[in-house]
C-alpha cells in the first residue's frame, strides 16, 4: 500500500500472548485487596470490565499467573462463535487481578500502538474471521488457536497513522460512554418507580389479592400451524425466526407445545431471577412453561412491569427458596403469592407512567444504536486506509 501504509498479519504487530490459569473461587467479586480472576464476560461488551471477576479461594491464591497490565488487549480465546474473540484495552494496571486459561493478554510490539491495535482487533471484520477460523464442533463453545490469531490479516499504517486513528475512535467511544451512562441512569430511574409505585400497593393491604384469583393456567395446545416462540428475560417473548441468536429448536412435532396469546404471562425456570415474560403476539412455547392467562380485568401493561419489579422477584424468590434447583415454579406456588390488584383506572395510570419512561429510555438506546452504527462505519473506512489522516487533523 502507498504512504507507508503495509499488508501483513498480527504476526507483525504481537510481541507475546499470555494466557492465565483456571482456579477455584467464589462467585463474588474480589476488592482492592483480594486476588481476583476475571471472568470471560469481563470484555463480552467489547470494552474491558475489571469489575468481572471472581475472588479467588485462598488456598490457590498463590496458583494465579498473569496479572492483568495496562497496555494489553484482554481476548476471549474460547466462548461461543458469537463471543469468541471478543476483546478489550487494558488502560491501567490490575495486580491483583489475574487472567483464567480462556482468556489472552496481547501484547503488542514496539512501534505498534496499543490502542490501534485493540481496535484492529475488534473490528467486525476481524471478529467475523475469528469466528469463522475457530474450531469446535459445537454450536455452543469454540476455541481459538494463537496461530489462527496471529494470522488474522491487517493494514499496518505508520506508527503516528495508528495513533491518529486510535484518538479518533476513542472519541467515539467516549460519547458512546456517556450516553450509556445516561441509559443506566434512566433504567435506574425505571427500577425506582416500580419499586416505590408497588411497594405503596403492598402497603395498602385492602388491595392485595392472591395471584390465583387474577390468573389461571391454560394449556391449549395442538396448534402447529402457529410459529415457534423464545422465552428470552432480557427481550421478552419473540418469535424464534426472527432473533439474533442461536436458540435451539424441537426435533419432533410440536404438537404438545402450548399455545400463548397476546396479554398471557410465562412462568419460567428462572423467573425468581427475572421475573415472568409478558407476550404481545401468539405462537407456541415449550411445554416446560407454566402460561397463565387473566381470568378478570386487568391492565396488562401494569402486571408486565410488575412482573418485572424488585417487589415481586424478591417476594417470588423467598417463596421458592430450597426448591429451585432444576425444577419449574408450581403455579400452587404462584397462585398463593399477594400481589397488588388496584382499580382498573389506577392500574391505567400507573402503566401510562411507565411507560413514558420506557419511551424516554428507548430514545436513548437508539441514540447509542446510531452512534454505535456510525462508528462502525468509520472504523471501515479508517482502518482499511479508505479514509487517511495525518497528525492533527480530521479524517
């Protein structure tokens, strides 16, 4: 390439790789103190997260291996095809925290920029070859290899390029960053006002009722010719077809798969951790699901987000406690629970309330979404050399 610009492959641009050891710990997070190790998550948002870890037991403390360092890009070298290759910039020193055997430091060779480098790495062109080149017959776990990572082509720009190009997107990033953190003070905001607006119900003891006096099971079934749904507690109930994701499918017929309608609730495995799925279309869902359905006037809106408030997955996880592992919620478990039943003009209210914020709050995410595309556009565009700058100046 001309200006000084050079094909080649991260053979060029890495030093060394290190990679850490599995060891025992505890699922809480160690303090400034304490031995940590991280945990793959710690880069699955495509940024480096040190508060993704894990305290180490004291018996192996003295087992870990590779400190996390600034100047180093954090790799997933197993995960899923998704998630393998995922990557973050260490920006300062961690001493006490340490790398598991899944997870790479880089570390990149004198006269390559560190940030530049990381950037490189998480591109979506090369996060596509990376989970492309990564073996495992497994839809659910891939492994990388150093090989078929140091042989990831690159457009190397002089050293002073790659500085430019990295102070450019930092930019980026930043005002992504604010605006996430806008985001989390907004879902925040969400998460205070259900849980004072159902905390008062609770307080109002005349308008409670027990759940089986609101909802009932239903168990309608032998309807193949509806599509197949996914019960997903961070989006909900969706049509399987249409997600973003690998979700697995039934071998047989689905004959013996309930059918869900639109104002219907999903009582599943996991919902004293997320709380119960509200269905706005219908489909079918696996027969494991507990699907309950409105036997008087209600305002689903309002027992969506009730659903999904800290007052009800605390009270429903003290109900269930000891008897969760591996086993679905009784609806006799549910149907005895208390929950809030105001007027159906109070129910009204209170959703139109909510829902406000949840318009507000979706703004924002699509103001990250917009900013997140743009700059993946101008990584293309920067990263190949389509678009060139020079030291002090714009692209």
């Amino acid at each position: 390439m001309a200006d000084g610009w050079r094909y080649a492959d991260f053979r060029e641009c890495v030093e060394e790789i290190r990679s850490g050891k599995s060891v025992n710990s505890t699922e809480e997070p160690a303090n400034a103190d304490q031995v940590g190790v991280l945990k793959t998550s710690c880069v699955y948002n495509g940024s480096f997260d040190p508060r993704e870890n894990k305290l180490v037991v004291p018996e192996e403390q003295s087992l870990v291996k590779c400190p996390v360092t600034a100047g180093t890009i954090i790799v997933s070298r197993m995960n899923t095809a998704d998630l393998v290759g995922a990557s973050g910039y260490v920006d300062r020193d961690y001493p006490n925290i340490f790398l598991p055997d899944r997870l790479w430091a880089i570390f990149p060779k004198q006269g390559i920029d560190p940030v530049w480098l990381y950037y490189v790495t998480s591109s979506p062109e090369t996060r596509a070859r990376l989970s492309d080149s990564a073996s495992g017959t497994s839809a659910s776990m891939k492994n990388m290899s150093q090989d078929v990572f140091l042989s990831m082509p690159a457009r190397i720009p002089p050293l002073p390029e790659q500085r430019k190009i990295a102070e450019i997107l930092r930019t980026w990033d930043e005002a992504i960053e604010k605006l996430e953190a806008l985001r989390a003070a907004k879902e925040r905001r969400i998460t205070s006002v259900r849980q004072r607006l159902f905390e008062a119900a609770y307080a109002s003891h005349n308008r409670l009722q027990r759940a089986r006096d609101i909802f009932e099971t239903v168990s309608e079934r032998a309807r193949p010719d509806l599509p197949l749904l996914a019960v997903m507690q961070d989006i909900g109930i969706v049509r399987r077809d249409e997600l973003d994701r690998r979700v697995a499918m039934p071998d047989g017929d689905t004959l013996s798969y309930k059918v869900i309608r639109p104002g219907d609730f999903v009582i599943s495995l996991r919902s004293f951790e997320g709380g119960l799925e509200y269905s706005t279309i219908t489909g079918l869902v696996s027969p494991a699901y507990t699907v309950l359905r409105p036997n008087t006037q209600l305002v689903g809106e309002y027992y969506r987000h009730f659903f999904k408030s800290r007052s009800f997955i605390g009270r429903l996880d003290k109900l269930i406690f000891g008897i969760r592992d591996g086993k679905q919620i009784a609806f006799r478990d549910f149907g005895d629970m208390h929950i809030p039943a105001p007027p159906v003009s109070e129910q009204k209210t209170q959703s139109r309330a909510l829902h406000a914020l949840e318009v507000d709050l979706a703004l924002e995410e699509k103001r990250i979404e917009t900013l997140a595309r743009q700059k993946r556009g101008l990584m293309q565009k920067l990263l190949t050399g389509e678009w060139r700058v020079k030291s002090g100046e714009g692209p």
